[in-house]
C-alpha cells in the first residue's frame, strides 16, 4: 500500500515525540487513514510551514507490531525512516567536510493497538552516529477517526 485511496477515512492525529527528555507535540486535524487487505494502516497528512515541510506530503505506513516506515516528501525532498524492531538499519552521509557520517537506527520496540477505528502506535529507538549513541527516542502516534 502507497498511497491513499478513496476508502481512506478522516482522522486527527496527534504525534508526541521525545528525545533525551525533551518532548515535543504536533496535532493534525485533517489526517487521512487507509487499512490494506494485510492489516497495515497508512496514515498520511500534508506538511505545513509551521514544521518547516510546506506542501510536502507525510506518511506512517504501520505493520503491526513489527515495522513502521515514516516518509517525508512529494515535491521537493524525500526521507524514509524506517523502524523495525530489533533490526538496526544504516545510512551513510558526507558532512560539510566531505567526511563520512554512518547513522544507525534501531527500534527497541513497537507496540501498536491500531484499527479500522483509529489506535495508537507508539515506538521506542535509539539513533546512532558512526556508531555511537546520539539519541534515545520515544515517538507515538494518536490516531481519532472524525
């Protein structure tokens, strides 16, 4: 599933995330949510300028208790996060310096009451910076149907 189809329903969500302590909050009234035949739930929301992504499209695309892949991006950028419990996914970039840059991201767990009424994912990961601990991170995602 990839995009939003014509069955999807209207939803608010709302994302907590905190990392190293801090918390911060979004609340998004006008969400999209679509199920597939497989139980994964996409949950899909325009960016604002207010988070520095206008006119880019956001998706959480949840599989259980097992995987979530949030996407950013439409016209402009593109970014996948892809959280998998247990399984540590990496990626390289070249800094300012032209050095190389290894980060890692690892779910330590899912847990997910997600269905055709909405739910709750919420997951717990760590992001590494060639290979050290940079951050410890705990993001959930409220979803209420409309």
């Amino acid at each position: 599933m990839k995009k939003i189809n014509k069955n999807a329903k209207n939803v608010s969500i709302e994302i907590k995330s905190v990392r190293d302590g801090y918390e911060t909050s979004l609340f998004v009234s006008d969400a999209k949510m679509a199920i597939s035949d497989k139980d994964e739930y996409l949950i899909e929301f325009d960016g604002t300028e207010m988070i520095g992504i206008d006119g880019e499209r956001i998706s959480f695309l949840v599989d259980g208790q097992k995987k979530v892949v949030m996407t950013t991006g439409n016209k402009v950028i593109f970014s996948q996060l892809i959280l998998e419990k247990g399984v540590r996914h990496h990626s390289q970039y070249m800094d300012e310096f032209d050095e190389p840059v290894i980060v890692g991201v690892l779910a330590n767990n899912i847990k997910s009451n997600m269905n055709s009424s909405g739910g709750k994912v919420e997951i717990r990961y760590t992001i590494e910076l060639n290979h050290s601990m940079a951050s410890d991170n705990l993001m959930s995602v409220n979803v209420i149907t409309q």
